[in-house]
C-alpha cells in the first residue's frame, strides 16, 4: 500500500458508510493487509458493532 492507499482507506473508514471488506476490495488488498497498514481500522469494526 501507497500512502495514497492509505489517505483513501482512511477517508472511507472515518465516512463509516463502508465497512473494512469493502474498503479493501476497492483498493485490491486483502481485509488482512487493511488491518497490518490500519491497526485504527478494527477499532472502527469494534465502534460499529457496539452501537
């Protein structure tokens, strides 16, 4: 992952209307590979679940 990967996983993630499979699909990454780059992304899961 670019940096430019990383801004636009960020961006989609803060949005909350897409969820990490989602995000990683679009930028051709496993979920797994999210999460390495994005520790903050199973936080979000967490968030969501919880509300």
């Amino acid at each position: 992952m670019n940096d430019a990967d990383l801004k636009a996983a960020h961006a989609m993630l803060a949005d909350g209307t897409f969820t990490v499979n989602e995000v990683a699909k679009r930028l051709n990454i496993s979920p797994a590979t999210l999460y390495r780059y994005l520790p903050a992304a199973r936080a979000t899961i967490n968030c969501k679940v919880s509300l």
